[in-house]
C-alpha cells in the first residue's frame, strides 16, 4: 500500500535476501515451493521490481554434492525459477552486486525421501566459488571507484564473535574472505547486505582487514 500510495514515477525497486522457500516443503503434501512464491507476489499484485538471491533454502535436496564447490545441480530449480544465482545492476548511481555464497552439501542421510528424491542432510558452507570470485573481478573492473558498491548475499559474510564487545570472525575460510576484500578494497563506499540469521545487526568491519560495513537485514 505505501509504494502504490507513492507519487506517480517514483521508481521503487525490493532486494530478496534469500529463503523464500523451504526446500523440505517442495514435496508431499506441501504447496510452498518456488513457484508459489511467485505466485503470491503476482497474485498480490506486487508493484515493483524485485531482485532476489539464492539462500541456503532454495536448494534442491534431491541434489547432493559431496566433492565440488560446484553446487549448480542443487540450483536447477531456482535457476528455471529466478534466473542466475549471481548477478548485477546499477539503480541510479549505485551498483549493486548480488552474490551466492551458499554452498549446498546435502550430505546423504539414510531412509528419508521426499517427492520421489533422496533426503539428505541439507547441510552447507558458507563460501564463494573460484568462478564466482573471477566473475566479479570483470564485473568491478567496469566500475569507478568513487561508485558506491552494494553487495547483497544470503549469509553474513562476518559476524561477532562474543557479542558487540567481541571479536569480528569470518564465515568464509581465510583465503575465501581475503579474495573477496581484495576486490572490494579500492572502491571509496562499500555496505554489505545479508539475511538468513533472523536477528538485525550492523557489523563495522576491522580496519586491519578492510572489511566493510555490514547489515544483516531480516523481515
């Protein structure tokens, strides 16, 4: 109701964070697999763009993926149902980069099925593919350093330790984050936006390690 109440032009535009699904209810006798979600907004008469991510729920667990940071069996579905799990924009004079960092393992585990698929353990990692991580390299090559940069992904990608007075640790592996920051590092403004831990939080990054600032935004 308040984007449409807005006045006539105002461009308005929603960033999905991931997990608008839950991939144990795309069977059975459950209704709420990713179809359905765009059902709802169109239904709902959703009115205006929207960019969203892959989260660790939108994965297919009849997919396991035991040896490869490549997980793109366990991305079908949102691929046929979303487009490509990373991708960027530019809105106004800010671009927007929107990253998977969700590796989905889906381990087996013994005796469970659903929809016809074998049931795994639907465990993941947090990390960006080497692919990935040369994509963005391209992709920021192309853009000023004075542009502010936004980054949108699923898991945070830091996070602290012992409350606001702790330490700030990483959920990628060392060479994963410092590969990441490295891209980044030049660029004057960069501001991090993740979900999937239910909680709101800003983290300020460690000046040591050129971290930017990052918002886990939860709806």
């Amino acid at each position: 109701s308040y984007v449409k109440n807005l006045p006539s032009g105002v461009k308005v535009y929603g960033l999905n964070l991931g997990d608008v699904s839950n991939e144990s209810h795309w069977g059975g006798n459950y209704k709420g697999d990713l179809n359905s979600f765009v059902t709802v907004c169109e239904r709902g008469g959703m009115p205006m763009q929207m960019y969203t991510i892959i989260g660790n729920h939108e994965h297919d667990m009849a997919a396991t993926n035991l040896l490869t940071d490549d997980d793109s069996a366990a991305e079908l579905a949102y691929m046929n149902t979303f487009g490509p799990t990373y991708y960027s924009m530019n809105l106004g004079n800010i671009h927007y980069v929107m990253l998977d960092n969700i590796v989905y393992l889906n381990e087996p585990k013994a005796n469970a099925k659903v929809g016809g698929g074998i049931v795994g353990a639907r465990n993941y990692k947090a990390a960006f593919t080497r692919e990935q991580l040369d994509w963005l390299a391209k992709d920021l090559a192309a853009v000023d350093k004075s542009t502010p940069i936004i980054i949108g992904c699923h898991s945070p990608i830091f996070r602290y330790k012992n409350g606001r007075n702790g330490t700030i640790t990483s959920t990628l592996s060392p060479e994963n984050e410092a590969a990441l920051i490295a891209l980044l590092k030049d660029f004057s403004t960069v501001h991090i936006l993740a979900g999937h831990t239910h909680r709101n939080r800003t983290t300020r990054g460690c000046d040591d390690k050129n971290r930017p600032e990052l918002h886990n935004i939860i709806d």
